[in-house]
C-alpha cells in the first residue's frame, strides 16, 4: 500500500488549520508524526483517517498502484468504552463505586462483539491481560483500559493503523510488549502511522515528519531527525504565593488495608506513612491498584470508610467530611482533565479548585480571585482566562490543573500520571516547575509515573505495588 497526499489542506474559520501538506509513505513504509504541537500532529492524523474535510487530496494505491479502499484503524489519544446504557462520558469517580460496575461490559463480553474466542484469548494472552477477563470495563485501570482499546483496533485486521499517543499510561512491560506487537504487524505487511514521543518509537518506524502551526516543518528518515525546539530549563518566573509546609507532620497512615469488589482483590494489606516534607513515586504494573490506592487519600474511594486510614492525623469516618479533606489536598491527572465540561473556561477551571468541583458553581472572593489571576499571570494564559478547556493544548490543560491545585495553598499534591499526552521539552519545563515548588514550600508531592525521567530528582521516598497488590 502506498498513500499520497497532495496540497492537503484544512482551513476552518478563516484559519488556516493544515496547511499545503504534501506527503508520501511508500510501501514498507511506517510513519512517525512527531513534534510538540499535538493539536497539528492529531489533526494530519485524523485528516489521513477520513475524519476531516479538506482540500487537496488523499490517495490510497494498492501494490499495482490501484486506488482502493484500506481498511483504516484509529486508536485516538482520548479512552472511550461504553457501558450496557451506551454511555461513555463516565463521572470522575465511577470506577471506585461497585454499584455502577454491574451496568458495565466485562473485558470479554466487550471484545467478543468484535472477534471470534480464539481471537480475544491471543490478544489478551499477548497483553499479559487474560486474567482480568471478567472484570467489569469500568474497574480496569487506565492502563488496563488503554490495552483493551488497542485489542478492538486490532481485531480489525487493519491494513492500516494509526495509532495516536498509544503508549500512554502503558507500565514498562506493556510499552516492550507493544513495541514487538507494532513491528511483527509491520512485518506481515500493516502500515503503521503513528502520533508519537520521540522516546516511543518502535524500530520498524523509517520515516518522520514533523509539524507546527498546520505545517509540515521537517520530514526524512527517522535517523535524520532532530528535535527542532530547544528543551526549556524552566519558567524563571517568581512562583505565585504558597505558604511553606511544616515538616515532620503526619499526613498519611494506612494500616493492612484491603480494597476489593466481589472476588476482584485491588489492594492487600497495605502498609504506608508519609509525613509532611516527605516525596514519594508510587510505583507498579498496570492493574496494581495504584490509582485506587491515591482514591483512599483523596476521598474518592466509599471503602476508605471501613480501612484503617488516617489523613492529618484523623482517622477517616471520625467526623470530617469529604469536603474538608479535599480543600487540604491538591490534584493533577490526566484523568482529571478529560472530566471538565468542554465549554468551562480556563479561569473557572483554576477558581473550581477552591470548592474541588468539577466546574464553577458560585462566585469567588476577591482574594480567590486574585489568586486565580497570579497563576493565569505565571503561566501566561492571561490571554487565554475565557477560552473553553477544549481549546487548550493538552500541556496548557496541565498547568491549569497546577494553577487549580495549587491556588487553595494544599498541604500536599498528587501527581497522578500528569504528563500524558505531553511532548518531552514541556515535561522537563514542568518538572523543573515542581522543584522550586518543592524548595519554596516543603510540600509533599506523591507521584505516578511509568517514566524514569518524569520523575524529579527531589522524590526520594517510593513506594511499589506488585500483581499481588502488596506493598515491596
């Protein structure tokens, strides 16, 4: 299969969204889309799909240099499962309430609906994921949840895939185990196009192009690129205001706790104190309960009520409610993100921050608000204080998540997974962020990550998860 385009071109609004691109990928060909700019990388993506009207045009010849049809698989950046009501916008904390659980598909009756058993049970096998089989859809992790997409996308039998930001929220193993997926799909002759990070690129990819603004800055083989933005080393600006933390406090207590929904064991018999001061990684497979384990901490979790948990030194269920927690502790994930309503602004979504809703339900005070704009002012969105979340870069929506957690002055923050989706000269722009953070105010951070290198080097303190849900 070969694809052309020629003049492709997207224009919306009297703006020019694509501009004049022209492109081959020859038979034997993958193609890597790379570059910071996600929004022009996702749309030429999107656009090589038949997502998009354009201008110009798109051909797709056959090895006789035919014209045909390719049958066309899209994995996009954003998970979307359905549940049995044909709902997919789930709220934030659905997951962690078993009631919601019996209106969800299992990983098996899911994919049933696009292939044969023998089928599912090869793709599961491969992805080290037969084991959650029967697991309700909405208890899976995000990681787990990113495994089943590309099982549908693959059941297909595409000839061509494409793959958009795939590797995302995917633990250590399961990158190594998609790496050698993509290549034997190259080699049995799928062409592979992928939105990707430059540290992602599996090694059938031969050829690159880079975009910015619409336009198609660089291209060549994949050996001859070279990053065109200079990585940043930070902001060098003054940190809004946030009070310094008193270390040595508790924050945190977990005694044995257990977490589990029917036979389905999440976590067992954990065993965990962080004090204030202290920065911990939270380390583990996909499935190892991580993300159910920070929903203990966040108030997120109805189970935290019946463990042995305490938080500032009170034992849950003793008399605070959710709300006085949640005010104490600050939030980013990429979770987190795609929750917000498209058509909240950006300033809402910091002042939100303050009564921990997702979205703005009543008037700020004059200092919340003065709050607001010193972070709007930091991260230059100044300009951007009424623009809809949609609109924002995913590295835009990640700083005003900061913004939001930071601005109602937390004792701690939780870093869950922040960067996905976030090309890599912003990530070390954000860390670098986060360590003055920490040296301003000695506030604990508690971080996700499956990347060695998007964890700062002030985190000394780790705690890891295995299969069997223990603390190692």
């Amino acid at each position: 299969m070969k694809i052309i385009l020629e003049n492709v071109s997207i224009r919306r609004e009297n703006k020019d969204l694509l501009k004049s691109i022209y492109l081959t990928i020859n038979s034997g060909d993958n193609l890597a889309i790379l570059g910071e700019d996600e929004f022009s990388k996702t749309l030429l993506a999107e656009t090589i799909k038949g997502k998009h009207f354009h201008s110009g045009e798109i051909l797709f010849l056959d090895d006789h240099q035919l014209p045909f049809s390719p049958k066309i698989a899209y994995l996009d950046q954003q998970i979307t499962l359905k549940n049995k009501s044909n709902i997919s916008n789930f709220y934030l904390q659905q997951r962690f309430n078993s009631m919601d659980s019996e209106d969800t598909y299992t990983v098996r009756e899911e994919l049933m609906t696009k292939g044969t058993e023998g089928e599912v049970r090869f793709w599961l096998q491969k992805f080290d994921i037969l084991h959650r089989a029967d697991i309700p859809l909405l208890q899976l992790s995000n990681g787990e949840k990113r495994k089943i997409q590309l099982i549908i996308h693959l059941l297909q039998k595409p000839n061509l895939l494409i793959l958009n930001r795939a590797f995302d929220g995917l633990d250590q193993e399961s990158r190594r185990q998609l790496h050698q997926m993509i290549s034997h799909l190259s080699a049995e002759g799928v062409m592979v196009i992928m939105v990707a990070d430059i540290r992602e690129i599996p090694i059938c990819i031969s050829s690159f192009v880079e975009m910015k603004n619409g336009e198609m800055i660089q291209g060549g083989q994949l050996k001859d690129y070279s990053i065109s933005t200079p990585l940043s080393e930070g902001m060098h600006r003054e940190i809004p205001s946030i009070r310094k933390i008193v270390e040595g406090e508790d924050l945190i207590r977990m005694k044995n706790v257990s977490i589990r929904y029917g036979e389905n064991v999440l976590l067992q018999n954990i065993n965990w104190e962080v004090k204030s001061g202290e920065c911990w990684q939270i380390k583990g497979k996909n499935g190892s309960g991580k993300s159910t384990l920070l929903s203990l901490i966040n108030g997120d979790n109805p189970q935290a009520y019946a463990q042995d948990i305490q938080l500032f030194g009170k034992k849950r269920g003793s008399g605070e409610s959710i709300w006085d927690l949640k005010k104490k502790i600050g939030w980013v994930s990429s979770e987190l993100a795609a929750s917000f309503p498209r058509n909240t602004n950006v300033a809402q979504v910091i002042g939100s921050g303050f009564y921990d809703t997702i979205g703005l339900f009543r008037k700020l005070e004059e200092e919340q608000r003065s709050k607001v704009e010193a972070w709007l002012n930091y991260f230059s969105l100044q300009e951007k204080r009424s623009h809809a979340w949609y609109t924002l870069a995913i590295e835009e929506k990640i700083q005003v998540l900061m913004a939001r957690a930071l601005a109602k002055e937390p004792f701690f923050l939780v870093l869950d997974e922040p960067f996905q989706g976030i090309p890599i000269t912003k990530i070390r722009e954000l860390i670098s962020f986060l360590k003055e953070v920490y040296i301003k105010t000695q506030m604990s951070i508690i971080m996700v990550s499956h990347y060695t290198d998007e964890i700062p080097d002030f985190i000394h303190y780790s705690l890891e998860l295995d299969k069997e849900k223990k603390v190692n």
